[in-house]
C-alpha cells in the first residue's frame, strides 16, 4: 500500500509536468485556483474563448483528448495516464469545461457508433476544440425515464425531419455539434423505437433558448426543433438501436474518474474556524465540531475511494459502478453543508450580499444551486438504483411500461 | 499509487474468511452469546496455529513478523465472523502497548506467550462513565502497587494481565498518567463480571487492593503512550467494523432476495434498495477511510492520528447503520433471537463505545485536523 506511481507513471508525469509547466496559461492560475461551483466565470475572459485557446495548445502539443486512439487525434493514453495527466492539468483542467460532453461523452459514442468517414471528420476537431458538441437527450417530460422521449424523426427519402423539444442541454448556445436521440417508431415499446443522430446545431430550425434557473442563473439550454432536417448519414447505429447508443453514452458520464466534486467541507471548516457565536468560536462548539467531523469523513472517504478506483485502474482494471457514490454523496453534502452553515449565521444567513459577515454569500449561493448536484447527470434516486441494481445485485424496477407500444403508454398522471 | 492491499495480504484475507467461516459459525459465536463460555476457547487456540494472533508480533518475541497490514486485513475478517475472543484487547490493545512501550523484558515475558494463544491481555482505562480523559484516572499507584478500580474492562474476567493507566501525580496534566502492567491472577486483584449490550465480549470490573504492578513504559509517559495505543487500535478496530458493515449488508441483500411480499422480492421495492445502497455508501466510505489509517498506521506516518480519527468515525457509524438497517430489511424475523441481524446490532454498538465514544472521536478529529491546518 503506497502513493507512490510506478516507474513509468512517473516518467509520464515528468513530461506531462514540464508540458503544463512550459504551455499554460499562468496569468489565469489565481483566478481559475479560487473554488466554485457550477460554471465557471472569468473576470476579464469568455471561458470558451481562452477554453477553445487552451484546448488547441494542448492538442498541438499532443495532450488532448489523450485517451483517444492516435488517429482520432489522441494519444492512446491509458486510463491511469489520463489521470495522470489531469491531476498535473490541475487548475487549468477547470478550462476544459467547454469540451467535457464533447470528450466524455459525444466522442466516445461517434467512435463506438459512427462511420469511419465521420470519425475522421469530426474526433480530430473535438479533441482540438475546433468543434463542441452537445448532447441532446433530457426533455421536459423525460427525465430519469429518458427512454420515454417524444421528439419525433420522420424519414424523407435520405434525410430525417426532426420535431420536439430538449432541455436541460449545456452548452447548445456555444456548440457547433449535437448529439441528438429521437423516436422513430412510436408503435413499439419505448426502448425499441429510438434512433441516435448528431447533427449541425447551425442547422434550419433549430432554436437555443436559455433556461432561466432556480439558482438565478442561466447555464443550461432549452433546444427546440422544427422540420430540422438531418441527413441519414448521420445516424449513429442502426434505426431503432438508439436505446444501445445511448448507453455508450450515458456509460461514458460516469466513467470520470479521478475528477474531485466539491463536498463544501474545506469551506464549511475554515468558516467555523473564522466564525463568532456567544461563547467563542463556532469550531470549539461540541455541536458544531460533530457535524464538522462526520461530514470531514465523508469527504475524506470519497477522496481514498477515488484512490482505490485510481489505483484499479493504475493495474489495468476497468472501474465500474460503484464510482456512482461519488455524485450521490456530495451532492447531498453540499447541500446540509449549505443549510448548516447558514444556520449558524442566525437570521442573517438568510442575506445573500457580498459583506464579509455572510463570506461573500458562498453557502447562500452553495444552497440555491445544489439541488442541480443532485439532479444533473442521475438523481440520487437513480443513483441508488444503479447501486442497488449493478452492484448489489438486486431486482431491477418493475416497469410497466416495458412491453406496451409508445404511443400507448399514459401520458398524465391525471 | 497503489492504494490497495498486496496480492499476499488478499491471500491472507481468503484464508482467514475460509477459516472463520469453518470455525466461527454463527451456531459457534451463539455458545457464547447464551453464556455457555465466556469466550471460544477452540477458535483461540486455531487463531494462534494460525498465525493471527502474532502476524504484526515480530520474530523475536514469537509472532509472524508480518506487519499492521496483515494484521488489518485479519482484522476485518474477526469483525466479518463476529468472533467471540479476546482478539482486539489482546492484540490492539495490551500487544500494541507492548510494543510501543514495553521493556525487552516485558516484550520477552508476554508478546510470545500472546502469538501463541497462551495469554489474553487487555487494557484497564475507564473508571464508570466517560471517554478516554487524563482527568478520569484516579486509580493510585505508588510504591509499586496499585489501589482502585477500573470497569469497563474489555474481557477482563478472562484476561491473564492487563495494561493499566494510574495516576502517579497531582499536577492536573497528561504527566501524572503512568502504565502499568499487572498479573491478574495474582493476589490483590478482584474481578468481576459485568453484563453488557455484546455477551460475545464480556466486560468486567476489576478491583486493584495493593496488587503488585510493574510500570511499562517511563514515569509519566503513560497518557501519550495511551493516546499512540489508541489511535492504533482505532485503525484495526475501524477494520472490523468494516468487515462487521459487509456482513450486515450482504445479509440485508441475501434477504431481500429470498424474501417475497406483495407477490414479489422485497429487494425489487425502492424503499428497501435504496436503503441497502445506502448501506453500501458508508460501507464504502468506510472502507476507504480504514484503508488511508492501515496505510499510516503501516508506516508510522505524521497522519496516523487524523486518519485513525477519521476512520474511527467513518466506520463506527457505518457498522452502526448497516446493523440497524439489516434488522430493517429483515423486518419482524429481524427482531427474533433465532435471526442473526441482532448480533451484528450488538457489536455494531458495543464496538462504537469501547475506544471512546463516537463524541470523543468526534472531538479528535476536529484538534488534529486544526493542528495539521495550522502547521
């Protein structure tokens, strides 16, 4: 049991360490080292463009994209390397935020699933940041049960004309690609009537319309379609072979090991070091130091769980889903942290401004935007079913939805 | 980094799952559970044939000479069977305060009579109600002889000698805690059982009427000496609680799949798997936290206190909550004495006092994290 990489993990993170050290963009290191949650905002600078900037150094210098196959405009990384190399990215791996979908997730299902005329096209300008991709699968009746989707993709001679809505897509209003899922069959059951696309997001017909969210803030995208028309040679897999296509996809978000969520912890501990209640400071209160501590372990032991899975990957093993905890147990945190930490504040928790007394609002912000932790990318819910069906091994929901065709499956509750 | 037990350590942990689970059955831990034996004698023996009891003894004083790891991985396996012996005071606890403090002597007289199954050993440290405090010794040492009495002594009525802290002055600091090491077959010493929520590990009290005692470790030192002890036990402790929390959750699991209601399997109700996944996340949580202390408590490293700490909690409150949540699954036959979810229950609680109290760790871990983050 060490920490230590082995001799080669070294070597590579020497090169790796000299390339970062040499390339990037230092004068952004203070502001890019400041902890935040959600999206990032940059002072003086749109994220996509010095993002694009970073992106395009890092391809040229052979880094990006680096677990993908040489050809695709990687470098055949593997796994542990690719850890490897965001831990020495470090900071201005928060630059990267622009392109995550289209690396973790819309590349992968193109290489799994495209032509080789459409992997050559388009892996090698992802990887550069020349293109960003989206993924279009959310909509607003099918969230958890994706599957259950309504826009619709009606073949016309060799094109496919698109209508229906999606939401929740980060990114459509930047992205040059989509990565689109649409019924084509709505007379079989659900799963069986999908067809995965991507298409130009430029496209006639397509229209980008920012959601306005709980938080205040805007980040995600509703994305509607009318007669958008997509060429058949952009299908992804075979008609009605979505459902599999999707999963590719879906598999690939949780793959994102090594990356560290935030758990408010290092925030909460420095606030209850700093904060006066009547009888001295919050840290030396019983109550607060027992809080402090169970969430300090929780913490600590999502931080040694990605260890373990770093170190299966460091011996060739394929992580799996028991990396699912790692969402489910910080996005609850964040959010008692959030409540807590405003609880010791008093009434004047509940002010939102940027005085020193409420710490420029951080746990008043932390507050508003975790139930998106919580929902974004898996529900705790489906979360713990993941947990209970795939590692645990028990029953998977009975669905009765799962043999009736589509478009006889209830649409209201009431 | 490789932040995982070694292929021989894993070796070690099969084979002694598949020796646990031939000679400390659930039928086996239950002789004692109904005070039929304060403690299984034939497991004790087979523990030490084994190995287990001496594996981070070194050589020279009869053990393994493996290490703290072997010793984890064992441990989680002890906590997994639910063993009733004498393991964690003997070996966490009088062993490890051996090694850190013992004379040659001391170390020559006991560590190899503890390898071979020969002698039980544990640690005399609370006076009633309390958590581990300097301030609550007041058992009296002077003139080579000891005058109080100390309860609850783990397996004290079935131990051989024990390591005891006194007090050996008045200044109101941690200086005046000395240790001591006492025959408990000897004159002066009265023992006497005591019932507690865990019959598989029986706690006494014992009375000290100028027993004869030899100090371990110098005048004085005894506190920090302790706090060292402690923190080691808490990791190998940490280790059983976590084989304790996967035992109860595969037991949850096993039932949920066997047990049909409502015309289907209880596990197929969200309510129930999303109960079991929950058990799955502390288990998991704590399983990780264990293994950042087995990784300090291997390598004397500056963090073992924090991390003994925090996997302290993290795997007391893990073992607390899959044992709660398994007799939860198993609904009304989760109650029966015929099941075995109330045994885990009992160990599960039993195991988060006798260190200290989750408060205490609690309380730990928050000074420690201070110190680094001031340091």
């Amino acid at each position: 049991m060490n920490f230590d990489d082995t001799p080669q993990e070294a070597a590579f993170r020497e090169t790796a360490r000299k390339w970062v050290e040499a390339n990037a963009p230092k004068e952004l290191h203070a502001e890019l080292s400041k902890s935040s949650l959600g999206r990032i905002k940059l002072a003086n600078h749109d994220i996509v463009d010095v993002g694009k900037a970073w992106q395009k150094k890092k391809f040229e210098g052979n880094w990006a994209c680096l677990h993908w196959p040489k050809e695709y405009g990687g470098r055949d990384a593997t796994p542990i390397e690719k850890v490897i190399w965001q831990q020495e990215e470090g900071v201005y791996g928060k630059l990267t935020q622009p392109f995550q979908i289209g690396e973790g997730m819309c590349g992968p299902t193109v290489m799994a699933w495209g032509s080789e005329d459409a992997k050559r096209r388009h892996l090698p300008k992802l990887a550069s940041g020349e293109e960003i991709w989206c993924q279009l699968f959310s909509e607003p009746s099918a969230g958890s049960d994706v599957a259950g989707l309504r826009t619709r993709a009606e073949k016309k001679g060799d094109n496919w004309v698109v209508n229906g809505q999606k939401i929740w897509t980060s990114g459509a209003h930047y992205s040059d690609y989509g990565l689109l899922i649409a019924r084509t069959d709505p007379n079989v059951p659900k799963h069986k009537g999908l067809t995965m696309f991507f298409l130009d997001m430029k496209s006639p017909g397509v229209e980008v319309r920012p959601i306005r969210q709980a938080n205040g803030m805007q980040e995600f995208n509703e994305v509607y379609f009318t007669d958008v028309v997509i060429p058949d040679s952009q299908r992804l897999g075979a008609v009605g072979e979505g459902w599999s296509v999707s999963l590719t996809t879906l598999m690939n978000e949780r793959m994102s090991i090594g990356s560290r969520l935030a758990t408010g912890v290092p925030e909460l501990f420095e606030f209850c070091s700093n904060l006066m209640l009547e009888d001295g400071l919050a840290i030396d209160d019983p109550a607060v130091r027992s809080k402090l501590a169970s969430w300090a372990v929780k913490s600590s032991g999502l931080k040694y769980t990605s260890y373990r899975a770093i170190s299966a990957l460091s011996k060739g093993e394929r992580p799996g889903p028991e990396n699912s905890i790692g969402k489910l147990v910080s996005g609850m945190m964040l959010q008692d942290i959030a409540t807590y930490a405003m609880d010791l504040q008093g009434a004047a928790g509940a002010l939102t401004g940027t005085d020193e007394e409420t710490v420029q609002g951080q746990f008043q912000q932390m507050l508003l935007s975790s139930p998106s932790m919580r929902i974004a990318g898996g529900t705790d819910e489906i979360l713990r079913n993941i947990i209970a069906e795939r590692v645990l091994g028990l029953p998977g929901d009975i669905r009765v939805d799962k043999d009736v065709p589509y478009n006889k499956i209830p649409t209201k509750g009431r | 980094m490789n932040f995982d037990f070694s292929d021989d350590q894993k070796q070690l942990r099969d084979q002694a799952r598949k020796f646990l689970a031939e000679k400390c059955s659930p039928k086996a831990v239950r002789i004692v559970l109904d005070g039929k034996a304060p403690y299984d004698k034939e497991l004790w023996k087979g523990l030490a044939e084994m190995g287990f009891l001496g594996v981070a003894i070194p050589e020279e004083f009869g053990g393994a000479g493996a290490g703290h790891l072997e010793l984890c991985v064992i441990a989680e396996e002890m906590g997994r069977a639910n063993a009733p012996v004498p393991f964690s005071s003997t070996v966490y606890l009088a062993a490890e305060a051996l090694l850190i403090a013992g004379s040659d002597a001391q170390k020559k007289k006991w560590l190899p009579a503890i390898s071979s199954g020969e002698a039980i050993g544990t640690l005399a440290l609370f006076e009633g109600k309390g958590n581990p405090s300097a301030k609550n010794v007041t058992l009296a040492a002077a003139n080579g002889v000891l005058n109080g009495v100390k309860k609850p002594v783990a397996d004290g009525a079935i131990a051989d000698f024990a390591v005891v802290a006194a007090r050996t002055g008045s200044s109101g600091r941690d200086g005046d805690i000395s240790l001591f090491l006492v025959g408990l077959k000897a004159g002066g010493v009265e023992v006497k059982s005591l019932t507690n929520l865990d019959p598989t590990r029986g706690q006494a009290e014992i009375t000290f009427k100028d027993a004869k005692a030899e100090p371990l470790g110098a005048a004085g030192e005894g506190w920090s000496i302790l706090t060292q002890v402690l923190d080691r036990a808490a990791v190998l402790c940490a280790f059983e609680q976590v084989g304790g929390s996967d035992r109860a959750l595969e037991m949850g699991r096993d039932y949920a799949l066997d047990r049909i209601a409502f015309g289907r399997q209880i596990g197929s109700f969200q309510a129930v798997k999303h109960m079991l996944a929950d058990m799955y996340v502390s288990a998991t949580l704590a399983r990780s936290n264990s293994y950042y202390g087995a990784w300090a408590l291997s390598t004397n490293a500056g963090e073992l206190p924090e991390a003994a700490a925090a996997a302290r909690i993290s795997a007391t409150q893990a073992f607390q909550h899959c044992a709660k949540n398994n007799i939860q699954v198993h609904g009304g036959m989760g109650f029966t004495w015929e099941f075995d979810c109330h045994m885990y229950y009992r160990r599960a609680n039993a195991m988060a006092l006798g260190l200290g109290s989750l408060t205490y760790w609690e309380d730990q871990l928050i000074d420690r994290m201070r110190k680094k983050n001031a340091a």
